[in-house]
C-alpha cells in the first residue's frame, strides 16, 4: 500500500510539470492570438485611415474643382475712354447725316431748279408789281429813254440782266414825278417808303413770274455804275432819283443822287 502510494504520488508530481508546459503553451498561442489580433487591428485601423485620408483627399478635390465652365472676365474699361469713343462715334453718325441732308437739299435744289428753269422769251418786255406801293403790272420795256421806256411806265437797262437769266442783276429805272398823263407819272414817288422784307414781282412776255424780297436800299452818286454789276445771285434793282442823301421831301429839280431798293429772288 505504502508503495502504491508512493508510485501514484510520483506519477502525479511527474505529470504536473506537463501540465504547467501546456499552461505556457496556451499562454504564448494566447499572447500570439493577442498580437496577431492587435496588428490586424493596427493594420485594418491604418487601412480605414488611408481611406479616410484617401476619401478626404478625393473629397477636397472634388469641392476645389469647378464643373462650371470658365466665363471670361472682361478687363476693366476706362470710363473716360469709353466716353470719348462713343462720342466720337456718335458725332461721326451726326456729320454722316448732315452729310446726308445736305446732299439730299442739294439734289432736291437742282432738281428744283431744273424743273423751273424758265425759258428765254422772245419779247424782252416785262410787268412790274409792287404791292407796297400799289403797283400792278407796269410795263417795264428793254429802254430806259425818256421817251422810249420811261415815258411808257418803267426801263429797263440795256446791257443788265433779265430774270430768266441766272445769276442776273435786273436793273429797272423809273421817275419820281414823271410825265402828266403818261404811265410814268410818279410811277415810283413812294419808292423810298419800300424797306426790307416787301416783295416785287416781275413777270415776262411768257406770264413766268419771278418773286422777290428786299434786302438792301442804297443811295449812290450818278456815276457809280457798279451797282449795275451782277452780285452772284438773281436779284432785282429798282432806282429812282432823289435831290440828295436821305432827303426825300424835295422834289426837284437837281436829282443828285440815286436810291436804288434791291430785292433778292425767292420763288
């Protein structure tokens, strides 16, 4: 018994180191376990971390990258310049235009004057009115003696121009007294009461009529003969004879002095 005892107890001491070897097996495969499962969760938390990192990145991409498309921003614009193109154009547009009007005016003036272009009578003899003075249609003939055309009403100058003639002085000559019982008498009296803006009519052996404005009453010596010349424009040139400058009372009998009332073509 004593020795069966003996035996058993042996074997147990001699199985407990065997079981103490095993505890530290397990413990290392533990321990093992441990950190094999700390480094996949060291690993796996560094993959979601570069993946967080990764996503991070993608996402800041994502908001600094614009999908809309670039507009072109225009440079700034120097008002003052801006101001003095647009000016420039505007007053070009303005000349262009008056360019415009001008050359439509003209054209419409020649053709005016085209279709109105009067014919040359064949008879020189023309009819006077003067509205302010109350003349209608005197005789004007191509003569301007005193028993020639001034005796028949009003002469004409030779050697001046007519209406139908362009660019024309018509010089017209008349008495302040005239002859009694003749169509001259005091035929032009009232002539110096004619002033600016009154009209004179002509009208030649055709019935074309020509109508004119005052715009000028000189008074000249007898012989100053330039106020016959043409003056670049149709216009008419009436004169009577006065005793001297501005006096327009006496009546004679020296006549030193010729005011001439000037009309200017309208129509």
């Amino acid at each position: 018994m004593a020795l069966m005892d003996k035996k058993r107890h042996q074997g147990r001491r001699a199985r407990r180191p065997d079981n103490n070897k095993r505890r530290r097996a397990g413990l290392f495969v533990f321990i093992g376990l441990v950190v094999l499962a700390l480094g996949a969760a060291v690993a796996y938390g560094a993959d979601r971390a570069i993946d967080t990192v990764l996503q991070a990145d993608t996402g800041s991409v994502e908001q600094v990258t614009d999908p809309t498309p670039e507009v072109a921003v225009p440079e700034p614009v120097n008002d003052e310049a801006a101001e003095a193109v647009t000016g420039d154009e505007e007053e070009a547009a303005e000349a262009e235009v008056v360019d415009l009007e001008s050359d439509l005016a003209i054209k419409e003036e020649e053709a005016m004057e085209d279709e109105a272009a009067p014919i040359a009578p064949g008879d020189s003899t023309m009819y006077l009115s003067i509205p302010k003075l109350g003349l209608s249609n005197v005789t004007v003939q191509d003569d301007v003696s005193e028993q020639g055309g001034l005796m028949a009403g009003a002469g004409h100058l030779p050697g001046t121009g007519f209406p139908w003639i362009p660019g024309a002085n018509t010089y017209i000559a008349g008495h302040r007294i005239g002859y009694p019982g003749t169509p001259s008498d005091h035929i032009f009296f009232d002539l110096p009461s004619v002033g600016p803006g009154d009209e004179i009519t002509l009208t030649d052996s055709l019935g074309q009529t020509y109508t004119y404005q005052v715009y000028e009453v000189l008074e000249v010596d007898p012989g100053n003969l330039g106020v016959t010349n043409p003056v670049g424009n149709d216009i008419v040139s009436l004169q009577v004879c006065i005793e001297n400058y501005g006096d327009y009372a006496t009546l004679g009998p020296n006549w030193n002095v010729r005011l001439i009332v000037r009309g200017e073509r309208v129509a």
